[in-house]
C-alpha cells in the first residue's frame, strides 16, 4: 500500500492476523504445525491423551509437573468442591436462558462470579483460578437443565471431573466409555500455545486487569466460529450432509461457493491437528457403543470428500463434534464444553503472564488521510 511521503505514522507492513509473530515465551505447552506435535510442558500430547485425567493435566499446567497421588487427590479434591454456584449466579443462569445462546450466558457467568472473589496477592492466585474450573463445568450443566426445567443436579466432590459433569448435565450416570471421552476431550483442548482466546486472556491479564476480567474477555474470543465455535457448526454440516452418500456434492459446493469447512484449516498446522487421531478414534468408540456408525461415517467421507479436493488439515473442532454428539450433548454446548476445557489452559496462561508480566501493546500502521483540514460542525 502506497502511503504519503509525509506520513509521520508510516510504519512496517503489518502482518495480517499476527501470522507467524512469537509474542512471548511459555513453559506451558509447544505447537508444531510441520509435525504434528502438542506438548504440555514437554510431555506429547498422545503419551497424556488416554494414560491421565483432566485432573492431572490442570496438575502439569499449574505445577509444571505430573502430580504424585497425593498431589492429585488433592486437586480432585479441590475442582470437586470448586463445582458449586453462588445462587445469585444460578438465579442470573435462569433469568438468562432461552433469551440468549449458552456461550453468552456463560461468559456473562464467568464475569459475574468475578464479584463473589477477593484481590488477592499473586501466591494466593492458583486456588482462585481453580475455582473458576470447577464453577464453569457446574455453570454449563446448568445452563442446561435450567432451559429444559429439569431440576438441577448439585455436584459430587468425590466424583471425577467429566464424571460429575455428565452427572449434572444428563441426570443420570455415563458408561466409562463415555466418561473416558469426556475425559480425553478435556485433556486434549486444556492448552494450545497462543491460541485467540488464550492470548486475549493474556492482552487483559496484561493491563493487570483480574483474572475473571481475563477470562470473560478469553470466552467472548472463543466462541467465534473461526475459533470455539466451530465445533458446534462442524456437527450442524455432519447432520446436515446426514447421508455418504450426499458428502461429495455438499463440499463440491461448499468449495464453488468459496465457503470455508467448519473443522478444516489451521494458522499453525501443516498436517493434521496432534488432537485429530485421538479424538476421531474416541468418536467411533462412543458411536460403536450407541451400535449406531451413521453420522460417524458420515464424518469420515466428508473428511474425505474435502481431502480429495485440497490439501487443506482437519483440525481440533471436526471429529470434536461427533464425540461430543455422541455423548448426547447438544450442539449449542460444544462451544461451552470446549471453555471448560480451556479453562485449564487460560487460567495457566494468566498466572504466567502476572509472574513475568509486560503491558502487551502493539502498534497499527495508519493508512487514513492526514492533514485535513477542520471546519466547524456549521460548516460541515
Ligand atoms: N475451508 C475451505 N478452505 C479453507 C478453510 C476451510 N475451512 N480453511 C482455510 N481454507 C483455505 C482458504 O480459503 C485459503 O485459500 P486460498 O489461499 O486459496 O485463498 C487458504 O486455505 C488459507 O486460509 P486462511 O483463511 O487465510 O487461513 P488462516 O490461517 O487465516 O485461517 C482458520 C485459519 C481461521 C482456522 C481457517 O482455516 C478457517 O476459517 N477454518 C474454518 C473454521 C475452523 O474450523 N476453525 C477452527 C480452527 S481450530 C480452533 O480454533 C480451535
């Protein structure tokens, strides 16, 4: 773009979408797009995905370190009991379901149980992160059963986080199939390098701003659909292509039209998500279990109908969506299900970006007018 020659602002060409700039450091997690690799804290993402629980991967994140069992009963312990509301948070859930969509509701959750917690100094920071994990798993079961009047299901601290979670979200106990899936969703979208909605929690977090404002600000970032939300519209595409057989001309279509794939394309990966393998393998086992392999096949021939025609990587979000629709989770809550997941990720992030932190302000390169001349607003 030509500038003026006079343009005291003109600055480098920016990089659209920040693509490819390193921000910070973190010894949280590591991304590599040619490989195919996510690491937590040095560990591979396929050595943790079916050998941990959410639990222990919230450990790693927070501590830097895999838990021994006492270390981990006590964060179980701790997210167990972290899975209670305040009422007046319940009340706001019910005067707000139905005239919203749940990821609304749940960020103006998020915001609002900011005003039940004390400043506290930094060392006293991790408990009040972890609350905010068990609270939000608690908050998008009720989101839930509010808007469909069942009665609400109090959480049971001795209950394993994606055990208590289907608990109070279905009402009725899962098959360890299904609390294994849940379990192995969880660990795998907890952290993502500087992800939108991470590095929107750490810009906040940044200004020094408190941990629930840097969390409310990673939830509004998540749930775009070029973000969390494509979770939800991959698994409207999946049932509404519903048939193998139709695959092929929907995505023809979908390409002539120049619409983008929900589930498909990466800013970092060059081949296929580190997460894809794991969660298309758990996704035909719950599908086996239902003894019902419609809509997951019907995943995998669009997956191969978009593969036949480009070179483009399936992502994190597409067989997200038939495991999460095969544990009878309504597609508006994938984008939920996906923050109570992350929710480990952001609040390590923020306690990161306090320990180490510097104002995160970068520059825009100006390319209006200039020297204009002003007039009065009569004269204009
Ligand atoms: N469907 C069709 N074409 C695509 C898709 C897609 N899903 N993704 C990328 N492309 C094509 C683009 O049209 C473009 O083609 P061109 O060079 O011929 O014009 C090329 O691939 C590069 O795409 P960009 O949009 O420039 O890539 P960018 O890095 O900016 O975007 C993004 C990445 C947003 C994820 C993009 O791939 C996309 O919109 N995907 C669909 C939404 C999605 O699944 N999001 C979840 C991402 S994972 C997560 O956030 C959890």
């Amino acid at each position: 773009m030509s500038l003026p020659k006079d343009n005291k602002d003109s600055i480098p060409e920016p990089t659209k979408g920040l693509e490819g700039i390193v921000a910070a450091d973190t010894t949280l997690s590591s991304v590599n797009g040619e490989k195919g690799i996510l690491r937590y804290c040095g560990y591979n993402i396929d050595d943790l995905a079916f050998s941990t629980t959410f639990e222990e991967t919230i450990c790693l994140l927070y501590d830097n370190e895999l838990p021994n069992k006492e270390r981990l009963d006590e964060m179980t312990k701790n997210i167990g009991e972290a899975r209670v509301l305040p009422k007046e948070v319940i009340e706001i859930i019910t005067e707000l379901v139905g005239k919203t969509s749940p990821m609304s509701t749940l960020r103006t959750v998020v915001s609002v149980l900011g005003h039940y917690e004390k400043n506290v100094p930094l060392k006293e920071l991790p408990p009040k992160a972890l609350r905010l994990v068990g609270q939000i798993a608690t908050a998008v079961a009720m989101i839930h059963r509010s808007r469909e009047n069942l009665p609400i299901i109090e959480a049971d601290p001795t209950k394993g986080h994606a055990e208590d979670f289907l608990k109070m979200l279905h009402g009725t106990d899962s098959s360890k199939t299904q609390v294994n899936a849940l379990n192995l969703y969880l660990i795998l979208l907890a952290d993502h390098g500087f992800n939108a909605s991470t590095f929107s929690a750490r810009v906040t977090a940044g200004t020094l701003a408190n941990l629930h404002s840097a969390i409310t600000s990673a939830v509004g970032t998540l749930s775009g659909p070029l973000h969390g939300g494509a979770n939800e519209k991959a698994m409207d595409m999946i049932i509404e292509v519903g048939t193998k057989k139709k695959a092929s001309d929907y995505i023809q279509n979908a390409f002539d039209t120049k619409q983008k794939i929900m589930g498909f394309g990466h800013r970092v990966y060059k081949v296929d998500d580190a997460r894809k393998p794991h969660l298309k393998k758990m996704a035909k086992k719950i599908w086996e279990e239902k003894n019902d392999m419609k809509l997951f096949e019907v995943s995998e021939e669009i997956e191969k109908q978009v593969k036949d025609r480009k070179a483009i990587i399936t992502n994190v979000d597409f067989y997200s969506a038939p495991l999460l629709y095969g544990l009878d989770i309504p597609t508006d809550l994938f984008t939920p299900l996906f923050a109570m997941s992350r929710i480990a990720g952001w609040t390590a992030h923020v306690l990161e970006q306090y320990r180490n932190n510097r104002l995160i302000r970068p520059r825009a390169r100006y390319v209006g007018q200039i020297d204009r001349t002003f007039r009065p607003i009569e004269q204009r």
